[in-house]
C-alpha cells in the first residue's frame, strides 16, 4: 500500500460534515430554561438596587459588610433572590427609595427615535411604491406592524440603511 491509499482511506472514514452523526435540530427555550432566565435577571436587578442603596445610604464597607454578614455571607452576590428583597427593604428602612419608571415616559433616545423614524419616512417617500415597502420592511426587521411601534434605535438605522440601498438600486 503507497502514500496514496493511505489518504484515500483516511478520507473515506471521515464524516462529510462536522456534525454528521449530531442531531440537527435547534433546541427551543424550555419553560425551564425561560424560568431560570428571568430569575436572573430578577437577581441581578435586586443586586443591582442593592449597590446603588448601599451608594445613597451613607454605609461604610465595614457597616455594609456588618449588615449582610446578617444572612451569614461575605457579599450580596452570595445571597439569595429572597435574601436579595429582605436586603432592599432593610435599606427602604433605612430611608432609601428605589426610583419607579413612569411607563408612560418614553425615556431618553425619544428624539433620536422620531428624528430616524422622520428620515426613514422622507427617504421612502422618493422610492417607487414606497409606502408598501417601507411597511414590508417593518414587518420583517422589526418585527412591528408600524414605524411608530418601532422604538428600537438599532433596528430603525438598519431600516433606513435598506432603504437607502434600496434607492441606490432604482
């Protein structure tokens, strides 16, 4: 047997993808998965609040650490998400006060957003049949059935950058 064989054979045992064998299916987020997620981010919201409580209540190091060291650990990344909330409301005690978004305000970006949603409107204007496209366009990279219910700044300067490839094409 020459060099040659020997290659071919080594060929011919080799998967012709490297994910031969492997199922190909995408895994769906479980329920579990989904839950653990947003307990998660619960947590790190709580220790988020902690931190900035721990900043306006005038604490020292060594008196933050005589107040966890209450649970019985060395810091607040080592509580749990119960411990977490009975932490944020000792601190409420103590006279912190955790800011509460308005749901009705729009929040900072609010000018950027319209000024782009005002420009991807001037920009469909000049294509033909732009009114329909511009709103195919929402539907797909926005996922929204309007420009208006695009509030997502990243998204908006991807849907000006097609429109105005868009252009340069007519």
């Amino acid at each position: 047997m020459n060099v040659g064989d020997k290659d071919k054979k080594k060929r011919s045992n080799t998967p012709a993808t490297k994910t031969a064998g492997k199922p190909s299916r995408k895994t769906a987020d479980t329920p579990a998965r989904k839950m653990a997620g947003k307990l998660q981010e619960r947590r790190n919201g709580l220790l988020a609040v902690v931190h900035i409580a721990k900043k306006e209540i005038p604490l020292s190091d060594d008196e933050y650490r005589d107040v966890i060291a209450y649970w019985g650990v060395r810091s607040s990344a080592d509580m749990s998400i119960p411990e977490l909330e009975e932490l944020v409301k000792y601190f409420e005690s103590l006279g912190f006060k955790k800011k509460v978004s308005d749901p009705r305000d729009p929040g900072s970006g609010v000018g950027q957003i319209k000024a782009l949603q005002e420009r991807i409107r001037a920009e469909a204007e000049k294509l033909s049949n732009g009114e329909q496209r511009l709103k195919g366009l929402v539907k797909k990279i926005a996922k929204a059935d309007d420009l208006k219910a695009c509030r997502n700044v990243k998204k908006l300067k991807q849907i000006l950058k097609v429109v105005r490839l868009l252009q340069e094409r007519e």
